[in-house]
C-alpha cells in the first residue's frame, strides 16, 4: 500500500522489535507494532 520500501523499514524494525522484547521481555514493542501493522502476530 504505502511502497516496497516502507514494507523493508517495517521488517527491519518488526527484527529489531522482536530481539529486543526476547531480550528485555518488553510488551511496549508489541503494543507499538499491534497500533502501526495489526497483522503481526509473532508477538
């Protein structure tokens, strides 16, 4: 919808997001992602 390389950013941060909640066990990141893409799920 918004381009390829938006989608590129959102993987790269939905990366980030998920070693980072492993790593710090964060629920914020998951909230943030549900509110920006509610099609994730790995969270």
């Amino acid at each position: 919808m918004l381009g390829n390389k938006i989608h590129q950013v959102y993987k790269l941060d939905i990366i980030t997001a998920e070693a980072n909640y492993r790593e710090q066990g964060h629920f914020l990141y998951s909230f943030a992602f549900r509110e920006v893409h509610p099609n994730i799920s790995f969270l």
